[in-house]
C-alpha cells in the first residue's frame, strides 16, 4: 500500500485497483503543492465531516474520476445536489466494499456546512479505519483526544494518522496520548501548519509517542506499508 500526504488532512491511499483520497483540501490549501487536475483515476473519497477544508474538492474530484464519496448519511445527502455518486454510513457503521472494509469512528468535533453564508447540518464528525489488502489504516479526522480511541487498539490499525495542530483539534501532547491508545505500527501527524492557528512542530510530536513509529511526511511524501511490517 502506498500512502502519500497531500497537505492539511488530505491523505492519497494507493493499493491495486483502489485509489481514494481522504478529506481532500486542495484547491484552498494555501500549502498545497498537488492540482485537483492531477487527481486521476481515483476510486473512492472519504469525508470526515462538513467544513470546507475537508469536503475541499471532493464534488471536482467526484465528477472527473466517476468516484464514489463515503460520508455520513447528512453529508451525502447534501452532496447528493451536486449528482455525484454517495454512499452514507454513521458512526460505529462498517461495511464491505469491493476492494475492502471501511469502519466509521467517532469524532469529537464540529460538522456544520457552509453554504451560500448559511451554516447547515453536516451530521456527525468521524475518523476512518480503511482496511484494504489486509493493510488497516486510521484516519481520525478533525478530532479531540477521547477515551473512545482506547478501542481501537483492538483493531491493530498498521497506520494511524492523527492531528496535532491543536485549537481546532488535539494538540500533540493530547494526540500523543492518543498515539499511546491506539498502539498503531506506525503514526503520521496531520492538520498542522496550513493556517497560523495551527502551527505545530511534528518532531516534537515525535519526541512525546514511545507506543509507535512516528513518521513525519512532507506535503506529496509517500510511505509503502505491507501487511507484516
């Protein structure tokens, strides 16, 4: 499997014939170093809730690749406008799809959408564990630390990739404690830098994690990860 960070939370899975793409912020991304136009032949696109650094180019994408769009039922059903292809879940929801299985996990955050000025429903917030080709990987979305992320060393997640710029989401002292809870192979840090809110530094976050490999990409760096690493 071939992970590369895009920036922001966007994060490209590669394995086989899947290619999705998580919260994918491109356009708006101040820091982005990708074109929405180089988005090619993508398969599926997660979105962990409503605002717009996170829905980002999702309906552009969608529309050039014939892409499915998972989210929750409230963010398809607003996508749904737009006629591009949507399949709803909620949290705690985990379905088999052709290329593998997609759990929805809990989230503490906001998910309202904006639209036109009006801010409308955008459901629950929520994180990801994407299992394909037997490679498990987290992605916690916008979120707080919580007790929840326990659980899912149950899951053995292979990669967990987890914000840290705090503000908005966890800070990486909070995120390295939910670094220790999860016990992923290998730990990315997301959501920091893009904006002056969110500054962080990902090797302090590094220092602070004991329980995982922290690996820090650079906007377009890739990781491959198999199933026995």
């Amino acid at each position: 499997m071939k992970l590369t960070y895009l920036g922001h939370s966007a994060l490209l899975i590669e394995e086989g014939h899947f290619k999705g793409i998580i919260d994918p912020f491109i356009s708006g991304n101040p820091l982005s170093k990708t074109s929405v136009d180089s988005l090619v032949d993508i398969t599926h696109i997660f979105v962990t809730h409503g605002h717009g650094d996170h829905i980002g180019d999702a309906v552009e994408i969608a529309r050039a690749n014939n892409a499915l769009i998972i989210a929750n039922h409230e963010i398809c059903a607003y996508l749904n406008r737009f006629k591009v292809r949507t399949h709803s879940m909620h949290i705690g929801g985990r379905r088999k799809f052709d290329f593998g299985t997609v759990k929805m996990t809990n989230a503490l955050h906001g998910s309202g959408i904006s639209d036109g000025g009006t801010i409308i429903c955008g459901g629950n917030p929520c994180g990801f564990i994407i299992e394909v080709g037997g490679i498990k990987v987290y992605h916690a979305g916008d979120t707080g630390l919580t007790l929840d992320m326990k659980l899912l060393e149950d899951e053995k997640i292979d990669a967990a990739f987890l914000p840290i710029g705090g503000n908005y989401t966890m800070d990486a002292d909070d995120a390295a404690i939910a670094a220790g809870f999860i016990k992923a192979k290998i730990t990315v840090p997301i959501h920091y830098d893009t904006f002056g809110l969110i500054k962080a530094d990902p090797f302090y976050f590094k220092s602070k994690v004991n329980s995982s490999e922290v690996v820090v990409l650079e906007l377009n760096e890739s990781i491959n990860i198999n199933a026995n690493i």
